[in-house]
C-alpha cells in the first residue's frame, strides 16, 4: 500500500479528531496532545471519555476497599466506572456504575461517539487473564447491558488495558500478553455488531521495548500521538509520530512503512466475542 493509501485507511477507517476519546471536561475536543494525569500508582491515568454530543463522559478512579474475605485484611485498591452529564455546562450526576461484581475492579472506559457502547478494562471473574477487555451496550436511557467479553481475539493471559474506540468500530487497546516489542504494546482490532477481527500490533514504528498506552491521530496534521514511558528513567510522556504525507517525516518516525499492520486489521476474518455476564456476589 503507498503512503497516500495508508493515509487514506487512518482517516476513514480510524477516528474523526471531531469524535469522542482523549478528551478534557470541557467539551473541547484537543487534536494535538493526548490527555490524561500520571499516578505514582498506575502509571498513565486517562482522562474522561465523552460522547459526541458533549452530554455524557465516562471515567473511572480507584478506592481502597475491604476485600470479601479476611476480618484482618488489608484494604485492596478497587477501580470503579462513573458516569457524569453536562447539564448547563456542568458536569453533574455523577453515577457509578456496576459493569462488574462486587469486589472486583472496572476501569479505563472509553464510550463509541454515538453513546451506543462502553469499552472498559475488567479483571472480574471470567476473564482469560488479568485485566480483560469488556463491552457493554448502552440504552436510550443509559442504562447498561450485560458486560460481554471481547475473547481471546484481543484477550490474553496477561493484561489487556486502555481500550479507545474510533470511528465507531476501531478498537486499540494496550496488551502485555503477546509476543510484542516488550512491556505493554498497541493492539488494533475491528469490532462490528458482535464481531471482531483479530488483534494486530501496530508495529516497531509505534512500539517500543518500553510500555505503550495509547494512541491518538490526527488526520489534519497527519499525525498521531502515542503515550510511552519509553523517555529517560521511564518517564511517562507523550511521542509524535508521522504517517502519510507529512512535512514532519524527517523529524518523526514514519509509520506509514507499516502498512500491512493496519491493513491487516481492517481485512481479517471477523469472529464473534464471547458473551460472558456477571452476577452480583452476595
């Protein structure tokens, strides 16, 4: 595939900037830097996931809990999704929100533009690892479906975290569980319905030996923005990288020579996700 061809594949079939993801608070939609807070704890910290209409955003946060068993035990920090709504401006009505059971932990949610489906990272019980990468659809009045999970098409052993959802049916997601670059690495997958293809890694032009988070592009400025802590005593920071046509090429490293990466996602036989419900432990 040439360098125009592969530009054309990221602005249709990925994410418009104008969409929902890496968003701030205030319903200003940023197109040049990633966003979200570093935590001593976690590490890289997304911020809220909004929908297009800029009324509903979705988080998550972590508390510490008393774990189900043990009188003695120590707190155990749990993760938890919210949902708030912009009403005059304002974000109110803050909710959380039970996409898992009890005790166990729910985080990173990232909700399609349209606020039909919220993506989540979940290490409740079923999961084929660690943290697993869930759905769950949401209804006219926000209510939420069964918690569904993605399978071994993007599940693995290890953890699978920071799903973002472009373009409605572009997932990327961070995984520790394949043969990668080293530390967590970016993962494509096409879901559509209740299908998805298989994960593809977007390559040693966006991954490194370090951990990769998350990607942003930006299909104006034909470039994407990936978080790393690839920087000097493994600072987290965000990299730029450049893709078709850009002035930048000289100056960043070119994604674009990774055609078939991309291209494979977008072209491989799709599979349907398991369905996997929870039930609330008494």
């Amino acid at each position: 595939m040439t360098r125009s061809i592969i530009y054309s594949l990221l602005v249709s079939g990925t994410m418009l900037v104008s969409q929902t993801t890496f968003a701030q608070a205030n319903e200003k939609i940023i197109n040049d830097t990633m966003n979200g807070s570093v935590s001593t704890i976690d590490g890289y910290v997304p911020n809220m996931s909004i929908t297009e209409d800029g009324k509903t955003a979705y988080f998550s946060k972590g508390t510490y809990e008393k774990p189900l068993y043990g009188v003695f035990s120590k707190k155990e920090l749990v993760y938890h999704v919210y949902r708030a709504e912009n009403i005059n401006g304002e974000w109110t009505n803050v909710t959380q929100l039970d996409v898992c059971p009890r005790y166990y932990s729910a985080k990173h949610p990232t909700v399609t533009s349209d606020g039909s489906r919220l993506f989540f990272a979940s290490n409740m019980k079923g999961t084929f690892g660690k943290y697993d990468i869930y759905v769950a659809d949401i209804a006219a009045d926000g209510s939420l479906g069964v918690s569904k999970n993605l399978g071994p098409k993007v599940n693995t052993k290890e953890d699978e975290l920071y799903p973002s959802i472009y373009n409605e049916t572009l997932l990327f997601f961070a995984s520790e569980g394949r043969d990668g670059y080293g530390g967590l690495d970016l993962y494509a997958s096409q879901v559509v319905n209740n299908t998805l293809t298989t994960s593809v890694n977007l390559g040693g032009h966006i991954n490194s030996n370090s951990d990769e988070y998350a990607i942003q592009l930006s299909p104006e400025k034909k470039l994407g923005f990936v978080v790393s802590n690839r920087g000097f005593n493994n600072t987290i920071s965000q990299y730029t990288v450049a893709y078709g046509r850009s002035k930048n090429q000289d100056q960043y490293n070119d994604v674009a020579k990774n055609d078939e990466e991309l291209e494979t996602v977008m072209n491989n036989e799709a599979y349907e996700y398991v369905g996997t419900s929870f039930q609330d432990e008494e």
